[in-house]
C-alpha cells in the first residue's frame, strides 16, 4: 500500500477491508515521536531516535527553502537519506533531526549521492548511481511548493575517442562533480573502469551554448594530475610513463591492473587557486592528499607532491576501511570542514566510523584540526549493523527497559561480533526515559556469536521472572534461564540448543528471530520464529507453566507472505500484540517496512491465512531490513513502536493527535481476497477476486526479474483470464490495488 503520510490512520482500512475489527483505535495510528529522553555518558543525546549511522555521505543543501543549509546524510548500506537541521544554541551548533524530509528525494537512490548545483540556480542537484554509472536528478523546488525533482540525465554520457559513451563510474566509487578549469560548469573526474588513474570529463556546456545549465561531457585527460595508484601497494607513482599518463592524454591502454573502488575530493588545499586531491582506496585504512603544481587552469594539473598520512600536520586518519573525504560547512561559520567516513559496506567501521576535523583556515586555504572520531554518531543511539530493539524489564523495578541487539559490530583484528545494548529505563511510569548501562549485555560480544542475536523474554518456568530464547543468524536458537528472581535478570549457561517436544533441535536454515506470546490464550507462552527466507514458524506450548514442551503445529503460520519483487529473502521479525482481546501482528522484513496483519485468533491451523491490514504500515520504511517492537510501557494503556535498522539504529514512534479515534462504530466490509489458478502455471491462469462488490482494481505482472509484462486498470470483473506470452520458468508476482481504497494485494504465480 502506497503511503505518501507517515501518519496512517487506519479508519479508511477498517471501512474498506476488515469485519470484527471493532477496537482498533488510534494506539496503532503511530507518527514518529522523539520525545523519549535518551541518556549516554552522563549526557542526553540530542538525535536518539534518528535511526544511527553505519557508512554515510556527505552533503549540504536547502531543503526548506529558508536560506539555510541543513546536512544531509546517504546510506549506502541500504538507500536511507537521513536530513539535519542546523542550530546555534547557547554558540553551539546543535543538530536536530528531521525525519519527515528524507522522504523528499527520490526512492532510487542507490550507491552513492551527491548534492551539487549544476545549472547555477542556486538550488542543488542530485548526483547518483546509474546503472554502469551517473544519474542526475533536477532539482525544481521552490519555496512555494517545496522540495522536488525531475528526472534529468540517466546515465551522463561522455565523448571518448570521437564515440557517445557511458560515462562509467563504478557502483563502489565516489567520484567528484566540480568546476576543474574555471569556466562556470561542473565537471567530473573520476577513476578509470580498471585503472588506477583519474580521469577528467569536460563538461563542454559553457563552450556550447555559454551557460552551465547543461551536461556535455568529453574526455579530455585520461591521466588527469599524471599520477597513479600503485597496484602492488598503498602509494602514488607521480609523473607516471604508463601510458596514457606523460603521453597523449587521450590514449586509452587496452590492459593493466584492475581499480576496485575509490573515492575522490577535489579542493584548493594551499591557496594556490589549483584543485588539489583527497583520495581514498577500497583497500586501506587512510586517505591520501596530492598537490596540484600544474599551472592555471586546472587542464594542466600536474601533482608533484602526496601526503599519504593526512592530515600528518594533525591527527592523520587511521580507519577501517575505504574513506571518503567530504568538505562541507558542518556548523554554519561559511567555512567548509572536513568529514571522513567509512565507505565499504560490511567491511568497515560501523559504530565510530565519522571523523570530523574542524577548518580552522579559509576555504581555499584549510587548516584541519581534529575533533572527534563519532561525528553524529555520538548523539544517537546506534549498535553496528542491524539493530534489533526489545522492550523488557531488565532490572525489575516495573519499568519496562529497552535491549538493542545487532547483527554485528565490525572489528578489523578480531572480526565481527554481535552484542547487545543495555538502556536502563530510568524514568517514570508516566514518561519513559533510557539512560545506557552496558554496550555488551551479558557478554554476547564474546559469546561466539558472529552473526546476529535477536532475543525474546517470557517466564518459561514459571519462576516468576523473565527467561531469555535467543535466535541467531545460522538460524540455531538457545535457551537462557533467569536465575534472578525478584532481583535483575541473571542467566545460567545456555542449553546447547533449544529442543521440541520430541527432543529434536529447533532450528531454521537462518535469521532465526524468535518471539515469545501466547498465541492460543490458553495462558501457556508459545513460540513464533521468523526466519531467513520462509514463513512464520508456529510452535504451540503443550507443556506446564513451570515447564514448557514447544510442538511444532504449524509450518507457515497465518500463510504470512514477506517476500517481495525486490527482495526474495525475507528476514522476517514477528511482533504479536492483543489489544481488547483482540490479536494483532507486526512484521519486520528484508524491504524495510512494516506488515500489519489481524483476523489471527482461531486462524492459528495450518491452511489458514491471516488478514493483511497494511504491507507499508504507518508509511514505515527503512528501505532494508525492519526490526519493530511495540510495547505497552506507560500507565496511560497506550502503545509506543520502536523499528530498527540495517545500519544500527532506531526509530521511536508513538500515537497521532487523533487518541480519542474508536472505530467501534464503524461499518466493516468484508475482506477482498485474491486467488490464483491454476498454479503452478504454464502462462495462462485466472485472477479472482471475492467480495469486490463493484470495485475497481488494477493489475499488473510482473516476471522474476521485476520487469512488468501484463497489466490492466479500472477492471470491475471480478474474475479475470489472463495469458502470458512466452513466458519463462520461475516465479513471477501478481499485484492488484483496490482503486477506491488503495488497497495492495499481491500473490505469487510459479510458471514452469
């Protein structure tokens, strides 16, 4: 379902799709909420809840069109845009984070960004991966109508040896977009395809129609600077013979060592009104600075000099792995500083990985000085790779604590392990405030744990307090037992692996994410796992209160399908809430948003399949991987939802200005059903619709590459025949959206 409002209510869905839903109220119309104090090191954090921080790039823009510039942030890890206001506080800069405008940029954003203003109308652009290289976004806001953007260039195209081509610029590369002869317009150097050079492309649009509103490229040095990466090691070879270096610039050799990733800022570094470089390699943990000694212009650059400790007149960058420099204004003194970040995805820092040096010079003059090596990082809460949050009452005082597991926090000497968060819910029952007690609760960091934790609580032996079952990433599950009592959670050795009623081992093929509820009501705990690609495993408590017994009853609990064209791995993370007495379930997944399911009780065996609410619940999306936990912590009955994320952090949302909403009045229509038949299939089948009443919905196929081949709309039939042409083997997927009601039905279609 398409959510262009972060703020879902769900009166429209209960009118248009569900019977018996007679209570649910604004609990679960969530808009995002920051007000829950978060404390670290004896100081609260001003950003708690903006969702962390793994590998980000750097830019400035005005997104508001107030004359200021906020600092935005790219996630390669996973596609998020993350947006900060800047403010001058008691002549401080402080950050706050603006989660409703990340979703003013385009959804395609992939690899890279870049924000810069091409055209000279004083508004940037967007710079981004293309397929094999560069796409641009135009940026046509205005103060009146606020952010937005058309579609420019895809890809950039380059002249090369009299021939239009691509202008390549590999996935894992940052190249840089700036004025390199002086002329008005943006050019583009970047690293060769396999090569360790820099190439210059020109861009002609001063020359052809004498202003820069365009993008004409040609190359116009092939060895731009005369230098080259050593391919045996961590070094510059200047005024380098290999050709096309210190020869004709515009030959283009036919062989060579392979380049596999870098990154490239240029910048005036001494005042000499030359671009000087800031370079960083895939491989290695620092960045080297090259001056320019060519002559004005820039198209006779000639590096004569490199630094490759920089800055080695300060504190030198010392970092795993492949940095990338950003010269951005970050406190609003119109002196651009210098950021540096990890830019490898799983292959680098994740938790301290944002070094900030102040410029103390001029812009065409820098002085670095270090400040810190978590910029941003600092004011947040955030655990590595993949955050996973869980609501609990560690200490039990009566106040409900929050748990921060992860996939993995990156080590370069002793590789990667997962830990989990500790944040002591040191406030009220009316307010809830977290302060952090512990960055490897129980020790999981050194447990032997490599992959994820993701852990659930319930009294299992009915000792009166809250036992642990830990699912881990090869999909393996483990029992803690607490042997804290009355007192804080305290956990015995773990079984060696969580067995069934039959004495088997419980396990999934992997992601094993494990939730404790009692499903049935029958007052006994069962077990819900999600897992890595497959459905929700339903595990019914058939044992005692004080010693349970998991029987595997059903397979593929509720038919939940979290699967989608983009994503065939699913990473499931059931969440079950019952709000008067009625069950509802949130899921987690691999696309980053949130599912919400109900007509749950007495649909528990298998064959049955629960009511899908909403595929893109509250406009949630976290553009990979989604970890919910939803928790009924203050003495008012209402509910807070906390979403975790691919690079570490979280996200808190709590109900919307309409709490007093009951839809207990409300005229519920029954469900509109989708099924699919025959399948499997040869290409022909039939698409049926049940209590459409009149509806009209559109439809589209789409084939196991996500490339749409059959469509229609405005079609009130109920039943349809649809044949597809030549169609291959594999799996293909069958979307239909209500028109009146937006809903988004989508099933999958085998054709062999």
């Amino acid at each position: 379902m398409n959510m262009n409002n972060n703020r879902f209510t769900l009166v429209l869905l209960g009118v248009f799709l569900l019977i018996g839903l007679p209570t649910l109220r604004a609990q679960f119309d969530f808009v995002y909420n920051d007000s829950i104090l978060v404390v670290k090191n004896n100081d609260t954090i001003s950003m708690a809840w903006s969702g962390g921080m793994s590998h980000p790039q750097f830019s400035t823009m005005d997104i508001d069109f107030d004359g200021k510039e906020e600092l935005v942030s790219f996630e390669p890890e996973n596609g998020m845009i993350f947006v900060y206001e800047k403010s001058l506080v008691n002549g401080l800069i402080v950050y706050n984070y603006m989660h409703d405008k990340s979703k003013l940029f385009p959804a395609d954003v992939r690899y890279r960004m870049k924000l810069v203003d091409f055209n000279g109308d004083g508004k940037k652009d967007l710079f981004t991966y293309g397929v094999g290289g560069i796409k641009v976004y135009k940026n046509t806001g205005d103060a009146s109508n606020g952010l937005s953007w058309d579609l420019y260039q895809d890809p950039i195209m380059t002249v090369t040896n009299g021939a239009l081509v691509n202008l390549y610029s590999a996935s894992n590369e940052i190249p840089a977009f700036v004025d390199i002869d002086g002329d008005g317009d943006i050019d583009v150097l970047t690293f060769h395809s396999y090569i360790s050079r820099v190439e210059w492309h020109k861009n002609l649009s001063m020359e052809t129609y004498g202003h820069s509103d365009s993008l004409i490229f040609e190359l116009e040095q092939a060895c731009w600077g005369d230098f080259m990466e050593d391919p045996s090691g961590n070094t510059i070879d200047l005024n380098s013979t290999f050709a096309p270096c210190g020869t004709s610039f515009k030959v283009i050799e036919e062989g060579g060592p392979r380049h596999s990733g870098g990154s490239i800022l240029a910048l005036d570094i001494n005042g000499s009104g030359l671009k000087d470089l800031i370079i960083g390699d895939v491989s290695y943990n620092n960045l080297t600075m090259l001056v320019n000694g060519g002559t004005t212009p820039n198209d006779n650059a000639l590096m004569v000099s490199f630094d490759d400790t920089y800055p080695s007149t300060d504190v030198p960058v010392n970092l795993s792995n492949f940095l990338t420099a950003y010269y951005e204004d970050v406190d609003n003194d119109g002196i651009k500083d210098l950021i540096v970040s990890t830019t490898s995805k799983g292959g680098s820092e994740n938790t301290k990985g944002v070094w900030l040096y102040k410029n103390k010079g001029a812009n065409d003059h820098p002085d670095f000085q270090f400040v810190e090596e978590d910029f941003l990082q600092n004011e947040m809460i955030d655990n590595g790779k993949g955050s996973i949050p869980v609501i609990v009452d560690v200490n039990n005082d009566g106040l409900k604590d929050l748990l921060v597991a992860n996939h993995y926090n990156f080590h370069a000497t002793q590789g990667n392990s997962s830990r989990m968060n500790y944040y002591e819910n040191i406030g009220s029952p009316q307010q809830p405030e977290f302060k952090l007690m512990n960055e490897n609760w129980e020790n999981f960091q050194n447990s032997g744990f490599s992959g994820r934790v993701s852990p659930s609580f319930a009294d299992l032996d009915g000792d009166n307090d809250q036992d642990m079952i830990v699912g881990l990433s090869n999909g393996k599950l483990y029992f803690y037992e607490n042997s804290g009592g009355t007192g804080a959670m305290a956990f015995s050795i773990p079984q060696v692996q969580l067995k069934d009623n039959n004495g088997n081992f419980i396990t999934v093929p992997n992601y094993s994410t494990p939730e404790l509820f009692d499903l049935d009501n029958d007052g006994l705990t069962d077990l819900i796992i999600g897992q890595g690609n497959g459905p929700l495993l339903y595990y019914r408590n058939i044992g005692t209160a004080n010693n349970y017994s998991f029987e595997l009853s059903n397979p593929d609990l509720g038919m939940v399908d979290l699967s989608t064209v983009s994503y065939q791995q699913t990473i499931g993370v059931p969440r079950f809430v019952r709000e008067n007495g009625i069950t509802y379930l949130f899921t987690g997944s691999r696309s980053g948003n949130i599912s919400l399911y109900s007509r749950i009780d007495g649909f528990l065996a298998p064959g049955f399949s629960f009511q899908l609410i909403s595929d893109n619940y509250a406009g949630i999306n976290t553009k990979s991987f989604s970890a919910p936990f939803i928790a009924n912590m203050r003495d008012d009955d209402s509910y807070d939802l906390f979403v975790g994320n691919e690079v570490g952090g979280l996200w808190s949302f709590r109900p919307g200005d309409t709490a007093s909403l009951d839809l207990s009045n409300e005229i519920m229509q029954t469900p509109v059903e989708l099924i699919i038949y025959p399948n499997p299939s040869k290409g022909e089948f039939a698409l049926e619709l049940s209590n459409l009443n009149g509806q009209t919905y559109n439809y589209r196929v789409l084939d196991p590459l996500g490339r749409m081949i059959n469509s229609g709309h405005n079609i009130n039939e109920s039943k349809l025949n649809v044949q597809l042409l030549y169609p291959e083997s594999g799996m293909y997927f069958i979307e239909v959206i209500i028109v009146n009601s937006n809903l988004r039905i989508v099933k999958k279609l085998l054709v062999k």
